[in-house]
C-alpha cells in the first residue's frame, strides 16, 4: 500500500475501549473509519451514528471491505477474530494479550508472515514515552520495584489481573532488562471476580535482574509507580504524575568526606498513548514497516504472563495442600 493511499479502517468490539479507538481513527489524515462491529446492535448503532459510519453486528460482513482494524473485543475473542482479517489479508491491531494461549498467539504471527500483513499488539505503556525517558536514565538495573493499583471495574474481569494489568508492567520491565526470564514466582487472590484480582509476582532474568510487581484491580485508589536499583544510583518514578527523580553518586567533591550525591528530576509531559498506537500502526500499515509492537513482542509478554499464572497456580495448589484453603470469589458472597 503506497505511503499516500488513504487508509480504509473498522472498529471490531466499541465497548468503553474500542469506542476511544474508533475517536483516534477519526482524527488521523489520510484515514478512514468506514465501520464499527458490536455484538451489542444497540451499542454498535450509537456508536455508528456517533461518528456517521456503518455499523454491524457481525464482524465477518466485513472482511474484505477495509485495510486494516482494530480489535478491541474480549481476549477470548481475539484469536479467532484477528485470524479471520489476517487470512483475508486486512492489517491488524488487537488489543493486549494479544490472544489467550501461546500457541494461538504463535498461530497469528504465522497467519500474519504467510499472508504478508502487519499485526500488531496493543501494549499501550510502549506509547507513553516513559520507557524511552528511562533507557537515557537507566543504564544496569539490577532490581526493579513495580506497583500498579486501580479500584474495581467489571471491565475486564474475563482474565485474570496478571493478563488484565500485570501484562503491561512486565513488557515495560522486560524492555527495560533486555534479558531472559530465569526465574519466576507469583502468589495472588480473587477477590470480587471469579479471576485473580491481586497478584505479586517476583521475577529473576539471566543477567541477575530481579524484579518484584505488584497488581491489584481492587485498590481504594489509582497509583503506578516503579524503582529502580543500579550501581550508584536509584530512580524512583510517579507514573502518574510523569515524574522521574534519580540519585547517584557525584564525582566531585572531597573523596574523604561522605560521598555527595546529585538529585535529578525530570518532569515528562504526557502525550496520548493510545492517538500514538494507532498513529504507529497507521504508519506501518502505509509504508510496509515494522510495527512498534510485533506479534512476537506481544507473545513473548503473553509467554512470560503465562509463566506467572503457571507458578501463581501451583502456589495456590501449594496452600491448599497444606490445609490453608483457597476461598473462591463466590465462596467468599
């Protein structure tokens, strides 16, 4: 597709999250949102008549009308959705974990290579400019300290919070490493889902990193906040507020006297995360590029997810064996 072409695009699933996909497309040049699909008629029609654009029921009308789509529907849905555009040559974004298991998600990368289209997954923290900051900061991580709270929300309970949050903390942790996953260990709860609402996980790359996340979709509040150990230095950031502090050991000074440090921080202003995604898979989708996130990118965080819930399941094996209990949500109403 040449660089100038306009782009014809469809929204699959407009629910609270696809509906903000369908806004970003709106707003790009030289694209074109034509559709949006819903197996909701209701919600597909406002969501239709909100931006003038057909709207259906049913995704499969429209394979072979647009160049490429957004899939934002929920993860066990994603597979089988994506693999249809895929095999009928359309480029495709899905939304984050790119499928349920890896060998679906190894699938898709295969569909993808064999018919020449561009997948990518949609993990949104890759957008926020934070990890590009933090590579000119962060030279050795040797421990990192993750912590991403929310309050409650049905929306996404279909997966359990390690696929639903953890997912983004671990692709962020793992570019910032840039190593193998060694080791792993992880204990979590359900608590107001039938899924795990809280999860900690504690992670060992082969470079001897160690990294401990926290995740909860059950907090009084929202909070994401990351610190970082390294040779002389240590950064602690505020996600939320953007901001970046480090401390390290100074050079100058009097080497008797207790060594002086230099406290930097920085202030990132936060752009649109997601207007960005799209704008890379845009981008990608006219010149044939790679996209930011690959499929192998997203199924190598969907393969490191996977080992967690894996340990996170043997743990809870591990408690009830031992004569703890392990209170399902619905037990605990």
């Amino acid at each position: 597709m040449a660089g100038n072409k306009s782009i014809s695009m469809a929204v699959i699933g407009v629910g609270h999250f696809g509906k903000h996909h369908a806004e970003k497309i709106t707003r790009l040049p030289r694209v074109k949102l034509v559709a949006v699909a819903d197996i909701n008629a209701e919600r597909a029609a406002e969501i239709g008549n909100l931006f003038d654009v057909d709207a259906v029921t049913d995704y499969r009308e429209l394979l072979g009308r647009v160049d490429a789509v957004s899939v934002a529907v929920p993860t066990s849905e994603h597979y089988r959705i994506a693999k249809a555009f895929l095999e009928r040559r359309t480029d495709v974004l899905v939304e984050k974990p790119m499928t349920g298991t890896l060998d679906t998600a190894r699938d898709l990368i295969d569909i993808a290579r064999r018919n020449d289209r561009i997948l990518q997954v949609g993990h949104l923290e890759r957008f926020s400019g934070m990890i590009e900051m933090l590579r000119k900061h962060v030279r050795r991580p040797l421990y990192i300290d993750c912590q991403r709270i929310a309050p409650f929300k049905r929306r996404g309970t279909d997966i359990n919070v390690i696929l639903d949050l953890m997912i983004h903390d671990l692709d962020f942790v793992m570019c910032l490493v840039d190593s193998p996953i060694w080791s792993a260990d992880a204990a979590g709860a359900p608590v107001f889902s039938e899924m795990e609402d809280i999860a900690n996980a504690r992670i060992k790359f082969a470079n001897g990193c160690i990294a401990n996340i926290v995740a909860s979709r059950i907090s009084f509040k929202t909070e994401r906040r990351m610190r970082i150990f390294e040779p002389d230095q240590y950064v602690s950031v505020d996600f939320d507020r953007g901001i970046i502090k480090s401390i390290r050991r100074s050079t100058e000074g009097n080497p008797s006297s207790f060594p002086p440090v230099l406290v930097e921080e920085v202030k990132y202003r936060e752009g649109d995360p997601l207007e960005q995604e799209i704008e890379a898979f845009v981008r990608s989708v006219a010149y044939r590029e790679k996209p930011a996130v690959s499929g192998e990118e997203g199924a190598k965080a969907l393969e490191a997810a996977i080992l967690l819930n894996e340990s996170m399941r043997s743990h809870a094996a591990f408690v009830d064996e031992m004569g703890l209990g392990r209170v399902s949500a619905k037990e605990n109403r």
